[in-house]
C-alpha cells in the first residue's frame, strides 16, 4: 500500500531535484525525511534482527521484497551489508547498522577510521536508505571486555562524523548490551548495573542523554526462566494471562508484573535512575524464544516461541508500557527473521527464527488486531490433537468416542484414505480430536478429551493428509468437514483464552458426560 506521506515527499524531491542547487536539495530532502522519522518514531514498534548465518539467503533483492510482502518495516542488522543497503533505497523499511565487534577498536582508535566509516556506510546510502540508528558492537562490554575502554571513544568518533555530515539529529549512535549488565534484576526497584562497568557506563549513559539516544538491550525471557530453575514461572515468562495471585509483585513499589520482560526493562530503568539519568528510553534490540532446542532445552518449543512472540507484538503494539513507566513503551527487535542453520550448538542457536531460509514459516503467528506486523497473521489458526505420553489404550477410547457419538468426520483416516498414515492411534486421534474441535467452533473445552488432548497453533498436517483446520482445506476439491464447523466459525474462541489448567467445573461436567457412554460400554 502506498504511503501519502511518501508520495508527497518523493513529489517534493522531483521538484527539487530540477529547480534548486545540489547542496540545498539534498539538505531539503534530509529534512522532509527527518520530519516524516520523527511522525512515524513517535509510535512504538516491532523490528527484526536479520542475521546471516543461513546456508541460503536470499538475495538482498528477494530479502527486501519479502520484508515488504511481511509488512516489516524496522530491520537490524548486524554489519552494514552494502547489497542490503542499496536494496532498502526508496523503500520505506528503516534499518539499524551495525559495527561488528572486530571493528569497534579501530573505529575507537582513530577519528579518521570513524569519519571513514561513517561516509562509506551510512552518507553513501543515507537518505535514499533510512538509518535511523548505529550499533556500535554487540553486547561488547560482556563478550569483548578487551575492547570496553574504546566503546565510548568509538561511539563518540562516530557521533562526531555525523555531525561533521550534519545528520546528527538523524541518526543515534549506541551500543546493545547483554541483560547481564544489569544485576538483581527482581524486584526491578533494587536493580543496579554491574559496578565493575559503570566506569563505562556512567559516562556513555550521559552521552546518550545529551544526544537522544536510546539504551539499547538484549532482553531473553526465555534465559530468565532457563536459568531459575523453575521459579520464574512460564506463564510469566510468556506473557500469558495470570491471575493476580500469579503476578510478581515488587515490595518495594508494589506494582505487578504480569511479565518477565517488563521486570528487565524497569530494572534498566531503575539502574539508570541509580546513575543520576532518567530521560534514555529503553530500546530492546533482541527478544524471542527458540523453537527448538535439544534434551536440555525442553521449553525451547513451537508453541511456546509462537505463544511468546504473538503476545510480544501484541504488548508492544497495544502500547502496553512498563508498571514503572506505563507512559513509554519500548519498540522490540524480535530475535530474529530467519533461522540460522550454520550456527553452532546447542540446538536452540539455530532455531530463534521465525522463518526458515526458504522464507516458509516455522509457525504462524497469531498477531491479529495488533498493527500490520507480517502478514503470516493466523489468528485462531488453531488445531486440537492427541497430547505425547498417553497410553494408546486412553487414545483409544477417545478416538472411538470422537468418531462415535462425537460425530466428528473420520473418513480421512480409514484405510486409503489421505490421512490413514502413518496408521497409529495417536495420528488417528489427532484427526479426529481436530475434526471435533473444529466442528464444535474451537468452543472451550472441545479440545480435551479427558486431558488427553491439547491445543496447538502449529498446522499438524503432513504430504497430502490436511487436517480439519488447516488452510490447505480450502484447495482441496471436496468437503474435509462439514457444514457446522462453518457456520459456528463465528463463535471461535482467541488462542489464549482457554487453558486447560483453568477448566471450569461446568466444562469438567460436560466433558465428564461426553465419556459417560465409554464407561458403560466398557
């Protein structure tokens, strides 16, 4: 869709471009661009870091026709990859640059470094490109402490050649950090910053203040709740709804925490308040949750990076704020668009993305209502099938009851048909668990089945068998359910409204009679 603001500044340019001199057109253009940054700044978003350790990646033409197709239109990465660059001109996707950590004790050595850097990766694509920020290093002070005494030397030399280009006001300089800077992150109100770093980090916080620049932070949920041992609770690390005996609650200042990424960034906000600053936002330049780990990451699942991902975008798009600061929401860069399959173990490292290298998803978000972030939006994509670890015998009794007096359709699990294989109770009663929920209109408790059954957003269909709830339904030439899944699909329930664990009593009654005729028969 084409932006109006857009067209009237490209409108503008042409006017310019052949009535006034080289050094004023271009200094005009510089100027509709910043204002229109500044409109468009003022709402808090969601990017994506792009990575490339990915064995196929797309070209940098395909990578932005696919952002664009996406509706991505905040990136990060983590260079300044020219082919990227020169592809993002006259596009409306904002872009944050990085100096790669081998570079930072260069560029912080010598202002004739910094000045080069500075004309070749940002003055020859800026504006055509919009950078809006660098990223001076990742994470420098905690994976490169050799290299601490020359991150603000670097940041600064850079800041000096933007002003020596005079777009300054255009573009911040600053640096991401690890969440580990900050310590004794809950409650947030006794947070404070490492103290072995505040040599560094006072005089760099002071340097973001006086030139607008923003705290950038890396902010993992998931290495919280790894690394507690349970006593972070996953709901919590989530954003799943609570109940306020659930929320975490600071004793200090008495607010609640429904979640953990809210704690670490009022920690940050605390920790800087401690060093005399309070006018640096917070920009949270990494979260996401893995999508796959190995035996040692459990929670490293489909469904949870779905779950914390969606509810991620809608948090920050719905302007959530923090307890401490309700009044700013920090804009997220979700770690991150691709997986990076040449990453080296564990597992989880190559697994945080949202899509494959094929620009196919891993899972479908479920993000509508919250903006016009990716256009992969499944909201109420969701499928019921059969719980790992259940005796085959339990599956047994409720696929016969499914298919039986539930009156779900199982003809595409008898013998050749398309979903008979692989023939097991467990794939056959996940048919047939999906079949019901989808028939019932994903109604609260259509997907329980005496517990032996669980919601997922993650499409279970497999080659040429789709299941009940898949889209792929719609392609095939003859009907896979039947007419009242269609007409109670107005009734369909938002993914996170129903959890099993908070089953009411009328539903446990219900699902209790459902089986009642299983019992007697046997």
């Amino acid at each position: 869709m084409v932006n109006s603001n857009l067209v009237a500044v490209l409108t503008a340019i042409v006017f310019f471009y052949s009535t006034v001199p080289s050094t004023a057109k271009f200094s005009t253009l510089v100027q509709q661009i910043k204002q229109q940054s500044e409109e468009q700044d003022k709402e808090p978003f969601v990017g994506v870091n792009i990575g490339t350790d990915v064995s196929n990646l797309l070209s940098a033409k395909d990578l932005v026709s696919f952002l664009q197709v996406q509706r991505i239109s905040h990136v990060r990465l983590y260079d300044a990859n020219p082919d990227i660059l020169k592809a993002l001109a006259n596009t409306e996707i904002r872009v944050i640059i990085s100096v790669p950590n081998n570079q930072v004790l260069a560029v912080g050595s010598s202002n004739t470094t910094a000045a080069s850097w500075i004309n070749r990766n940002v003055v020859a694509y800026y504006p055509e490109t919009l950078i809006t920020h660098i990223g001076v290093g990742d994470e420098v002070l905690t994976t490169v402490p050799s290299s601490a005494p020359l991150l603000l030397p670097a940041i600064q030399s850079l800041y000096s050649a933007l002003v020596a280009a005079n777009l300054h006001t255009q573009i911040k300089v600053s640096t991401p950090h690890a969440a580990s800077i900050v310590l004794d992150t809950f409650p947030p109100s006794q947070a404070y910053f490492n103290q072995s770093l505040i040599s560094v980090m006072a005089p760099l916080l002071q340097f973001l203040s006086k030139t607008g620049s923003p705290l950038m932070m890396n902010l993992y949920p998931y290495y919280v709740f790894m690394e507690n041992n349970g006593v972070v609770p996953l709901d919590n690390s989530l954003f799943k709804p609570l109940t306020p005996s659930k929320e975490m609650v600071d004793p200090n200042t008495l607010l609640h925490y429904t979640n953990v990424l809210d704690a670490m960034i009022d920690a940050a906000y605390v920790s800087m308040k401690n060093l005399n600053v309070t006018n640096v936002p917070v920009l949270v330049t990494e979260s996401g949750w893995p999508s796959k780990g190995d035996s040692k990451e459990p929670y490293a699942t489909i469904d949870n990076a779905d779950t914390y991902n969606s509810n991620l975008i809608k948090h920050v798009i719905d302007h959530s704020g923090t307890p401490l600061h309700p009044e700013i929401t920090s804009s997220v860069f979700i770690y991150e668009l691709f997986n990076e399959d040449l990453r080296s173990p564990p597992v989880s490292e190559a697994n945080w993305g949202l899509f494959h290298s094929n620009s196919t998803p891993v899972y479908l978000l479920h993000v509508s209502g919250s903006g016009t972030f990716l256009a992969n939006d499944t909201t109420n994509q969701t499928y019921c099938i059969a719980m790992d670890r259940v005796d085959s015998k339990t599956l047994q009794a409720a696929l016969d009851w499914a298919c039986g007096p539930g009156r779900a359709n199982c003809s595409e699990i008898q013998p050749g048909e398309s979903c008979y294989q692989p023939n097991n109770v467990k794939n056959h009663a996940s048919y047939a668990f999906d079949s019901y929920y989808q028939k019932e209109g994903k109604a609260p408790g259509s997907c329980d089945f005496k517990g032996v059954a669980m919601i997922t957003t993650t499409d279970p269909s497999q080659g040429s068998c789709a299941f009940p709830g898949s889209k792929k339904v719609v392609h095939k030439t003859r009907a896979v359910v039947n007419s009242t899944e269609v007409s109670s699909g107005a009734k369909r329930s938002e993914l996170l409204t129903f959890h099993t664990s908070q089953i009411t009593a009328t539903t446990i009654a219900f699902c209790v009679s459902l089986f009642v005729p299983l019992v007697v028969a046997g």
